[in-house]
C-alpha cells in the first residue's frame, strides 16, 4: 500500500509540473528539408508487392567452460537486402538454408520468403522497389539541366548497420548507389516497375559509408537544417557469427560531393525516382519486434563545405522507408497500443476532477516521425481523436486531459471516457484520476497491445 500511495504522490507532482512539457519541446523545422512519407499524393508509395517481412535474428548461446568461464556464441546470420533485383547479388536467390534474400523462410506474420501473388503462385522474383516522387518536393528540388543530386541513406533502427553489398560496387570498385526514373507515371501503370532489368544506367556517384551523424536534427545560424556524417566505417561482408565489430557499426551513407548527379537533358519531367537500398544487416544487440526503417534523402546543390560555418545546405527531399521487422515470429512492435477503460473530460470546472496520462518510450530514442494518437469514446458513443505528430525527442508525454481538450475533432458528452492510445513506436503508460486540490486520487495501468481491445 505504502509503494502504491508513493507512486500515486509522485504522479500527482509529475502531472501538476508537466502539463505543457510538450510545447516546450523544440521541433525541428526548417524551409530547407522536406518530407513527403505520408504526402497526400503518394509520393513515397510501398510497391504494389511491398508487404513488410521478417528478417532473422543472431540467436546468443553461453557454454560453461573450464573454471566457470562462460563462452557466448551467436548464430551465422547473413545480410538482408530489401529490394535485390535479380542483379548478381551474393544475397540473391535462396541460401542453403532456404532463406530468401535474407529474410526469413517461412513465417505466420507474412515474411517474405513465403510470399505469394494473387492466384496463390510463389513470386519467383521479389516486387520490392523504393521509389519517390522528387516533384512533389519544393520547386527548389528541379530536374533543371546541370542541377546537381547527391544521395544520403540512414538506418534509423538500433543494431542494424549496412552490409558489403557487392551489387553496389562500380568499375572502379568504390560503392555506389543506383537509380532510374521514370516520366511522371511509373511504367505500366503500376507503382512497382516489372520486367526493368538492373539499375545499370545511373548512380550518384562515389560513396562513403558512416557510423552515426554528428548530433541530432539541429538549425545552423541561418535557421536550416544540416546532417553531418562523421566517423567513415566499412560495411562487413558475408555471414557472421559474431556482433558487427566497431568498424564495421555503419548506419549513414553519403555521396561524395564532388562525383554526384548532374542532370542531363533526357531527365526532364523524370519524376520518378528508383533507387536502390543496399543490403543491411543485424547482431544480437537489434530488438525482437523493432521496425527497420531506412530514411532515403536526396541532395539538391551541395556546396563545398568550409568556406563559411553558415553556408547555405542542401534542399532535402526524403521519405523514411519500413524495410523489415527483427524477428522471424515477432509481429511489428514499432507499433503501440494502450487502452485505458476509465478517465473523465469536461468535469475539471464542474465537479472537479481531472484524468491524467503518462506515455513513455520504451526504447532510447523516438522514430524520426514520431507521433501518438489518441481516441476518445464517451458513454454515448461519441467519438473524438488528435494524432499528436510533435512529439520532438520527448521519451515521456504527461498531460491532463481537459487541458488539450481542443486539439481533439468531436464533441464529447462530459465524464467518463475510455482512451485508445495507437503509436509508430513501443510505449507503455499510467493513467490517474485527481481532485483539484491534488489531494485524492487513483491510478490505472492500461491494458496493452497483444489483448483486450487493441492490439496493432
């Protein structure tokens, strides 16, 4: 009981300090990037084939040996590549085990290697391409004569990192990244270009693989936004038993400058974008369950860096790309759900109680576009939602619910409500009833994702 009433003390203090924590959260926004994963027009569509697989796991074993000592194995686990083409991959076909592609064999919750088209045949061929539409991009992103495109690719999920792909190697042995595009239709009608052959015809250049960026998403003194890559690493190779050594931990790669994209006549009004991911790959420190997502960014007219510490930086068009789920029996835990049965709204001011909730991240960091929703239900049915997509780096959002009341669509009947709390992410959460004195109230859990009413 003691615990409980402490837990209880400590939320109330919690909730009375943190009721507009959120709009002291510094969101990035800059004139210069542009994100078009959920545009309107369906800039970034999944192909007509895409549906997200299962990748496996480094399975860790420990041995006793002499004196006690403890030795710790990991399972042989290859790379995995996204959208391989037929193009003379070492990752290509299926494995001895057979795995195909990387991703896992056979599995309940649609792995791709038990993938089947609509008269229940197995597709020979994986369908899988990531394409963008770069003019629904700023007019900035153009496809003018001379116009130079650089590439960037990051890996925004914990303990994956790019592999040695060999398909991404050119003539002179350096890695690349290849693309084609296409008139403002893809070919054929369909999102998902077929019977396309290799991405032979162009590239961005040489490029150059990274651990991390520098720092988090952050404004320069001109209010834009610049990433920097920073510790250049090289992509393991083949199958390993063993954790990604140091390295070898790249998740960013870049385009150099100087050899990027020049626009050239026959790309006008080429809109359509395919470009290829090259093959990733996981150790045991990737959790079961997480989404592996990829952020695609094109670089439009980079200038030399080091003239100026506010030169101008590049406009960005990018969209972040779900390539895999950890885990060959795992469902998509980058998702969240939370029910929470019993709050109330509208009686702060009548009969003076409020509800507070707590949301909290079960992981390190949020996905770059992060966002909770929430839905109402009163005793009449009526329902209410926001989808709060502002979530900045904020681990842990606490509010009282009558005090964001106006962020909702829909008129509720005042008192109790059940809440339905969906996310892009993993969470977990509290629920409180108090008085206005913060002198009385009660806790709830919620009940989670896997039972009961939600589950994603």
């Amino acid at each position: 009981m003691k615990k409980v009433l402490g837990i209880a003390t400590a939320l109330m203090v919690l909730f009375a300090f943190t009721v507009n924590v959120g709009a002291q959260v510094a969101v990035v926004d800059s004139t210069n990037v542009t994100d078009i994963t959920d545009h309107p027009a369906n800039s970034c569509p999944n192909c007509n084939k895409s549906a997200v697989g299962n990748v496996p796991t480094p399975e860790v074993t420990s041995q006793a040996g002499l004196q006690g000592a403890v030795t710790y194995d990991t399972t042989n686990v290859c790379p995995f590549d996204y959208d391989d083409n037929n193009s003379g991959s070492e990752f290509n076909g299926e494995d001895a085990n057979g795995d195909r592609w990387g991703y896992c064999p056979t599995s309940a919750v649609g792995a791709l290697g038990a993938e089947y088209d609509a008269l229940g045949e197995p597709i020979a061929q994986r369908n899988v391409k990531f394409m963008i539409n770069v003019c629904d991009c700023p007019e900035s992103c153009n496809l003018d004569v001379g116009t130079k495109i650089g590439i960037q690719m990051t890996i925004l999920t914990p303990g994956v990192y790019w592999a040695h792909d060999p398909k991404t190697l050119d003539a002179d042995d350096d890695y690349t990244v290849r693309f084609r595009n296409y008139a403002k239709q893809p070919p054929q009608g369909v999102v998902c270009p077929t019977g396309e052959g290799d991405l032979t015809t162009k590239d961005f250049g040489k490029v150059t693989y990274y651990e991390r960026m520098a720092g988090p998403d952050a404004l320069n003194v001109k209010g834009l936004l610049q990433r920097t890559p920073i510790n250049p690493g090289t992509p393991l190779a083949g199958c390993a038993n063993t954790n990604v050594p140091a390295g070898n931990r790249v998740q960013v790669l870049q385009s150099d400058m100087l050899t990027d994209y020049i626009v050239q006549p026959n790309d006008s009004d080429l809109c359509w974008f395919w470009i290829d991911i090259p093959a990733m790959r996981l150790d045991a420190t990737a959790q079961v369950g997480d989404a592996i997502q990829v952020r695609v960014s094109l670089l439009w007219d980079r200038e030399l860096e080091g003239i100026c510490s506010d030169c101008k930086p590049p406009v960005i068009c990018e969209c972040i790309r779900t390539v895999a789920i950890v885990g060959c029996e795992a469902v998509n835990m980058g998702q969240g759900c939370l029910f929470f049965p019993y709050l109330v709204q509208g009686t702060e001011d009548s009969d003076g109680w409020v509800a507070g909730v707590g949301i909290s991240a079960m992981g390190d960091t949020l996905p770059a576009d992060a966002w909770v929703e929430l839905t109402l239900k009163d005793t009449a049915g009526n329902v209410a939602t926001w989808r709060n997509a502002d979530m900045g780096n904020q681990l842990v959002w606490a509010f009282v619910l009558d005090r964001i009341m106006d962020n909702f669509n829909g008129t509720l009947v005042p008192g109790v409500v059940s809440l339905q709390v969906d996310s892009n992410y993993r969470i977990d959460g509290y629920g409180f009833l108090m008085n206005q004195t913060w002198q009385l109230g009660a806790g709830q859990l919620p009940r989670t994702a896997g039972g009961f009413v939600c589950a994603p």
